[in-house]
C-alpha cells in the first residue's frame, strides 16, 4: 500500500481541497496522513475525517516590519526538525502540499529526507510559502493558465483546483428551512472566508435596511464575527462558519458575494452560482486576491468591486444589478470546460510516487 503524506494550512482554504482529494485516494488505496500545525484550522478539520494527524511548530514569514518576525523563524526551524522526524517515522512515497506556512517546513523536510513532493498553487502568482517551496517540489499544480509562465517549465501542471464533490449535492429546500426562509424572495449568500472578511461585513449590515425588502440574507461572516443587535432581523441570519449546511446553503442560493480567495472563487464558478467579488485590497495583502477576480472578470464569471470603491449605494446597486443579469454569469460559467482536477492531482501524485 502506498503512503502519502498531505500538508497545508492556516485558513480552510489550504484545507479544502486537500479533504476534497481524500476520497479518491482512499479509492486508489494510499494511505493517508496528515501534518499540519499544532492548533491551527486544519487540526479540527482533519482530525473529523479520522485521518492520522501530526502537529508541527509553524511561523509565518512576514512582509512587513513585526516583532514576532524575530521569533518565527526558530519556529520554524523547529517545524522542520520535527517534519524530519515525522517524514523517517512515517516513510510516506509522496507529499502534497496545499500552502501555507505550515507547508515549508514540510516540503523543506521532504527534500532533505528525499521523498518527492508535489505542491499546488491555487492563486494566479504563487505565494511566499509556495515560492519557497517550489525548488524542493517534483511537480507544481496550478489553478489558471496565466500561472504556468510564471513556474519553472519542467514542473508546472495546469490541474485545476480540487472541488469537495457534496458541494454538488446541496438541497435548496433544506437550506430554506436551516435558515427559516421563505421560497417567494431571492437568497443572497456572503461568505468572507474561514476568517471572515470585516469589511464586508461592515458595509453589508449597512446596507440590510435597503436590501431585505428584496432578498434574503444567509451571512457567514467569520469567527467572533457576528452582530448580537442584529440577531433577529427578520430575513438575515448569520453564521461565524459553516460545514454541514453548506452545499445546501450554496444550493438555495441565487447570487454570491465573496472575497476572491482562489478557492472560494472555484467552489463558486463550479456550482454556477452568479457572484459579485470583493477581492482584499492590495494595502491589506500580496494582491493575489485581485488577480484571481481580474481573471474571472474576464471570463465573464463574476462581478468585481474593489475595496476601496465600495460605498453603500455602490454595493446595493452591484447585488441587484448581479440578481437581474444573472442568467447570462450563469451561461459563461456553464461554458467553461471544468477541469478534473481531482482525477489529474491523483494521477500525477501515482505518477511522481513511482
């Protein structure tokens, strides 16, 4: 039986698309374990699926003047030790890493004890994690065929991005009835990421008085991030996070407002759900989020707003003006060839194990 190990974390985002692989590896008999950070969201999500977890010490490497900058790095540095020692334990064929801090001192371990790894890139330019990963991988994934240009030739693949298959089974009337909604008025879903998005947030609550007359409101606004005065508003009900109710949350929804996190994006486009995008502002962020929604912008698969054009007025013109056009959002995700990413990632994780 072959062995791999999977890596990646910080946000659901470096989480989902490893559990979205799960089950087709259990069907081509790897087994499966998981390393990831002491506590981080990954812990709780994987360790639900049953699958072996391992905790390692993780620091995030920072653009910007911190002082935890100073303490990273040995954070790090123990990170990678304790992979070493996982990594000889475990003896795994293959790694795939999904991103985020966690993720190097993993593949910076892989390399050292000579096990091949193969990481994946979900947004348009690779992150600073991913960059320093890429020289110790066999194979780079990637999300947009924009990306390829920019990885070394010889390792770049264009798979895609792995979607979680029960996001494809939701049910509209479950998700009504989760939410205590009716069937006569349209469902606007705001998801700000595993983290939330304050923000959004912010300017949404702003605009419920003028926008409940015509939707209804299901808000997942991230940890510690629900309003207590607006808990019983009638048409709008919150949540910090969900996974159960999701695909039927998905599947009752009409449009989509999101941040442009690569994932979120492609869960999205693949349900062909009409979204509007607000993408973290280049002040808060890399700007990968911006190139992401740029590039379906461009396809004609969402909407986009910058965060620092949004206004009140400007957003409720948006979500309506998304609601009345968005059969033709609709006809150009449904044109799109979707990529089976899932099959492709499971084919070259064999590939590169052999």
């Amino acid at each position: 039986m072959k062995h791999i190990v999977l890596t990646g974390g910080g946000t659901a985002g470096h989480v989902t698309p490893n559990i979205a692989l799960i089950p087709e590896l259990k069907n081509r008999g790897f087994e499966i374990s998981y390393i990831g950070s002491y506590d981080g969201i990954e812990k709780r999500l994987i360790s639900e699926l049953g699958i072996p977890y391992y905790g390692i010490s993780s620091g995030k490497l920072r653009r910007y003047f911190d002082l935890k900058n100073f303490s990273d790095p040995f954070r790090v540095q123990k990170g990678y030790h304790e992979a070493i020692r996982i990594l000889k334990e475990l003896k795994p064929d293959v790694i795939f890493s999904k991103g985020g801090f966690v993720a190097v001192p993993v593949v910076g371990a892989a390399r050292r004890v000579r096990i091949p790894c193969v990481i994946h890139e979900s947004d348009m330019t690779p992150g600073l994690a991913n960059k320093l990963c890429i020289p110790s991988a066999a194979k780079v994934c990637c999300n947009f065929p924009e990306t390829v240009s920019s990885l070394p030739a010889q390792k770049a693949v264009l798979t895609g991005t792995p979607i979680r298959q029960e996001l494809f089974q939701g049910d509209a009337a479950k998700g009504r009835a989760f939410c205590g909604f009716s069937s006569d008025k349209p469902v606007l879903l705001s998801i700000g990421g595993s983290l939330g998005a304050a923000s959004v947030n912010q300017h949404l609550r702003k605009i419920l008085p003028e926008l409940l007359p015509d939707f209804q409101v299901v808000h997942l606004c991230g940890k510690g991030k629900t309003d207590e005065t607006l808990l019983h508003t009638p048409g709008y009900v919150q949540f910090e996070y969900i996974e159960e109710e999701l695909p039927d949350l998905f599947a009752m929804a009409d449009v989509v407002l999101s941040r442009a996190g690569a994932n979120a994006i492609c869960e999205i486009s693949a349900l062909r759900k009409p979204n509007l995008l607000i993408p973290l502002s280049a002040k808060a962020s890399r700007g990968d989020q911006i190139l992401n929604a740029r590039s379906f912008e461009k396809q004609g698969f969402s909407m986009v707003l910058e965060e620092e054009e949004i206004t009140g007025p400007v957003l409720l013109k948006a979500i309506h003006e998304l609601y009345e056009n968005r059969q033709q959002y609709i006809d150009r995700m449904s044109q799109s060839a979707a990529m089976d990413s899932i099959r492709k990632i499971a084919d070259l994780l064999e590939s590169v194990s052999k």
